[in-house]
C-alpha cells in the first residue's frame, strides 16, 4: 500500500512538472518549431509570433533569418554564428549540429515581413540611429501590426528627424490601413507631400481604385507637388552631375592644354600618363597596406607628389627620346605618341596583370552629403575642390614664375623667346614635364571614381582634347569654361537623348563652334599664334 502511494506520488509530480514545463511554454518557444516545417506559411507566421513575444532573443532570430544564417536539421532549428559556430536557436547555447542543416527558406513575402519585424523589434531601441532604421523599414514594410508600437515609439521620442521618420512611416501604414478614417488618411497625404520623394510619390500614386474620391483628388494635388519639386532636384542633380564631370575633364585636360598650347604637339600618350599617376596610387596603398596600415587614410596625400614625379619624368623621358625630333611635323608626331600609348598600356599589362586593380577610398571620402534632394557624394566633392585647387597652383605657376613665364614666352612667339635668350628645347621639355606630371596627379585623383586599368587613359584623351580645342589652345581659362560647359552640357542632354547620342551632338555642335571660331572660346594673343 505504501509503495503503491508513493508511485502515485511520483506520477502526479511527473504531471505536475509536464504541465508546468508546458505552461512555462511562451509564443516564442512555440513559434520556433514552425521555422523547421518548409513552409513559407509556417515561417511567416513564425516571424510574427517572435516579433510579437518580446523575448530577448527575438532580434537575434530574425537577424539570423534575414542574413540566412538560421538552419534547421533533423526538426531543429540552429543558429550560425560569425564565428562558424553552431548555437541552439532556443537558448543560444552552443550544441554539436547535425552535420546536414540547410538554411530557412525565405520568398519576398518572407522578406517584406524580416523587414518588419526588424522595424517591430528597433523602434524602441536606445540607439537613435537604430529607430531611425526601423521607421524606414517600417515605411516601406507598412505592416499594420506594427502600429500600437509605432505609436508609443512617436509618443517618447526626442530626435527630431528621428521623430519625422516615425511620423512619416505611420503616414505610410495609414494610408494603406483599409478601416482607417478619411480624416487619418488625409493627415497622413499631408505628412507624405511633405516628405517629397520618390517613395512618397509612389504610395500616393498607388491609391486603390476604389478608395474615397476626396482622398484620390488630395493624393493626386499632393503627387503632382512632389513631381514639381523632384523635377527641380533632378535638375539640380544634374548641374552637380555636370560639375563634377567638368572636374574630372578639367583634371584630365589641363595638363594636355599645356604641352598642346606650348609645343603644339598632339600626345595621344596624355591617357596614359593619368593612368601611370592611377597605377602610383595603387602602388603606394599597396605599400601602406603591408608596411603601415595606420597611415591609410593619407595615402592619397602622400600618392600625389609621387605621381606627379613619376608620369613628369615619363613625360620628359618622352620629349627627349622621341618627340623632339619630331617637331613641324604633326603627323609623325600622333602616329608616334599612339605608339607610345600602345608601348605604354602594354608594359602595364605586362606588370601588373590586364585585371583591374583596386584602389581603397579613404574614411573621409566615403558618405553622402544630404541637402534637400540633392545627394553630393564626399569623393565627388573632394575631386571637385582638387581639381579647382590645381588649376588655382597651375595657373599660379604660369603667370607669377619664371618657368611660366618662359613657357607663355614661347608658346606666343617661339622664334622670338629664342633670340632672347631663352633655351627653348629645355622649356619645351620642362612644359611636356609639367603637363604629364599634372595628368599624372589626375590619375590619383581619377583612381577614386573609375576602373585602374591599363585603358583607364583612353576614356578621357579624346573628351580632353575637344575641351582644349573648344576652350582655345594653350589658355587655361578657356580650359576650365571648356571642361565646365562641356561637363554639364553632357549631363544635361543625357536624360533626353541618352550617353551616346549626347555625346555625338555635343561633338557636331563643337564642330560647328569650331568652323565658326577656329581659335576656340579663349584665343591666345601673340604674334605667332596670330600668324
């Protein structure tokens, strides 16, 4: 009798704990098993029942399921850590996996509703920048459910911008909440009109067909709005496109403005000094990178002198070997400099590999600067300041130094600059010098925005030529309005008439202009050249 009690005791006790470990069984516990099934159904509902459980590994979960990392074996479901270890998803603990997990399959549904839940589980958080995310996730999820957290997240918020965004994600949930009052839909056609971008413009656009006509006439005054304003931005967009391309162009021509306007010589060879001057660069991050890491963001400083050097040296090498004994014949001399281009680009090959290399971009050129619609990237802002820099120090150099001096001198009257006294074959060679080294620093500047590759120069030796010819040999103002006009003229056409057709009706009307003023925008003024 006594054994018999105390084996109903024991049972009773195994029930008692059963159903505790059952009770203690939460939404979270009991959504995990869904992940392990194959259903884009069961995984969905899942990920919603962990979203809403507010347990503290809910994030952890729904990370892993976004970056793919979530793994089911033999009914389990896993937890690939970036280490490479294997943790049970329940407790985090790290266990021995089955040796076949396969990820949790996702579709775009599954996706949409990550980016949920992801927005669900942020908004609260402590980290502004973390809220920031999840209201922009949350705008474009528009997951109704996330509604009560979205309001208490607006209530204690106190970042401005980072309230707007909640503001403007609520607006986005509401619009497309069917029970929600003409009144809130309206309010929240407000709060987007305001917002103004092409996110904002779509939900507007997209109203159901047989939603309230109050509110289709308000969505459709409120789209025709943001059209207007993004059609300025985009125009403004455009001009900064222009700008930037006119730097670029004014890198790669200045240095040909030069040696062209001093010697006359036609150097089909200019491309490949901005790509020795790219190819310097990739050689001193090279260095930094194994020797000093610590110094990388200099790097650029310390590649421009560099580059400067070894394409100016190249530069001179060129004009003493070849060129000078090509002089009054510019025929020979661009069959000769093509040649050199071709010698050039294939010793690259040789060294370097026909790959493209790559070059890092520094912490400080990396980013975006936001100003209304306006998105000004930090590299094109910085390439924009260099190029204007080193026209301001080029143009420093021509009028207030002796070597300026002497290369005006000669490119006016050349004869004359001789008899005074002037070595006009050094000048010449100290011109191609500075020109190639000028290219050279283009390079540095250039390896930040294009492909190094042994062709990296020949995408730019003919635009660069029509900007000296167009801006008038030899000036360097006439260099810098040529780029500039040249640059924003291409980028504005290109929304039009497309990249190529652009640039064949820039070419006919630089055809025209040329017919008309054979001597470019910025004629030089001597007795040579005016012969």
């Amino acid at each position: 009798m006594t054994s018999l009690r105390i084996l109903m005791r024991a049972f009773a006790l195994l029930l008692l704990i059963g159903f505790g470990a059952r009770a203690m069984a939460g939404p979270y516990e009991e959504a995990l098993p869904k992940f392990a099934s194959d259903s884009y159904a069961d995984t969905e509902a899942a990920l919603s029942a962990i979203a809403g459980s507010g347990h503290g590994r809910a994030l952890t979960i729904v990370e892993a399921l976004r970056d793919g990392r979530l793994l089911v074996g033999e009914g389990q479901v896993y937890i690939k850590e970036s280490s490479g270890s294997i943790v049970d998803a329940a407790t985090g603990a790290t266990v021995n996996a089955p040796d076949v997990l396969k990820p949790v399959r996702v579709n775009n549904r599954v996706r949409r509703a990550v980016e949920a839940a992801m927005g669900n589980l942020t908004l609260l958080s402590t980290d502004a920048q973390a809220r920031l995310n999840a209201a922009r996730a949350v705008f474009r999820s528009r997951d109704a459910a996330v509604l009560p957290v979205l309001d208490r997240a607006i209530a204690q918020e106190s970042h401005v911008h980072v309230r707007d965004a909640l503001e403007r994600a609520r607006a986005s949930v509401i619009l497309g909440k069917a029970d929600a009052s003409v009144s809130d839909k309206k309010a929240a056609i407000e709060i987007l009109s305001e917002r103004g971008d092409q996110d904002a413009l779509a939900l507007l656009s997209n109203l159901p067909p047989d939603a309230n006509p109050e509110l289709v006439k308000a969505a459709a005054e409120a789209a025709a709005g943001i059209q207007s304003r993004l059609a300025f931005w985009n125009a403004l967009q455009n001009v900064w496109y222009g700008v930037s391309l006119g730097s670029v162009l004014l890198l790669a021509a200045i240095g040909l403005a030069i040696t062209f306007g001093a010697m006359g010589v036609i150097n089909m060879a200019h491309g490949e000094m901005v790509m020795i001057g790219a190819y310097t660069t990739f050689m001193v991050q090279e260095f930094i990178r194994l020797q000093v890491p610590g110094l990388f963001d200099a790097s650029l400083f310390i590649a421009l002198p560099l580059a400067f050097l070894v394409s100016g040296g190249i530069g001179i090498f060129i004009e003493r070997g070849v060129i000078r004994f090509l002089y009054g014949r510019p025929l020979e001399t661009l069959l000769a400099t093509w040649g050199l281009s071709l010698i050039l680009q294939q010793g690259v090959r040789t060294i370097f590999g026909p790959t493209n290399r790559e070059v890092g971009t520094p912490s400080w050129m990396s980013g975006a600067l936001e100003i209304g619609g306006l998105s000004l990237t930090y590299n094109r802002i910085a390439i924009v300041v260099f190029a204007f820099s080193v026209f301001a120090v080029l143009l420093c150099v021509m009028r207030y130094t002796r070597l300026g001096l002497y290369v005006r001198a000669v490119t006016q009257n050349r004869r004359m600059a001789g008899s005074m006294g002037i070595r006009t074959n050094r000048i010449d060679a100290l011109a191609f010098g500075l020109g190639s080294g000028v290219a050279g620093i283009a390079g540095v500047a250039l390896s930040q925005i294009d492909n190094v590759s042994p062709n990296l120069g020949q995408g730019y030796i003919i635009d660069s030529f029509l900007v000296v010819v167009f801006g008038g040999v030899g000036n360097l103002w006439g260099t810098l309005v040529g780029a500039m006009t040249l640059g924003i003229a291409n980028k504005m056409l290109e929304p039009y008439a497309g990249a190529v057709l652009g640039k064949i009706l820039l070419l006919i009307a630089i055809i025209l202009f040329i017919q008309r003023r054979p001597r470019g925008l910025f004629a030089l003024k001597g007795r040579a050249v005016e012969a």
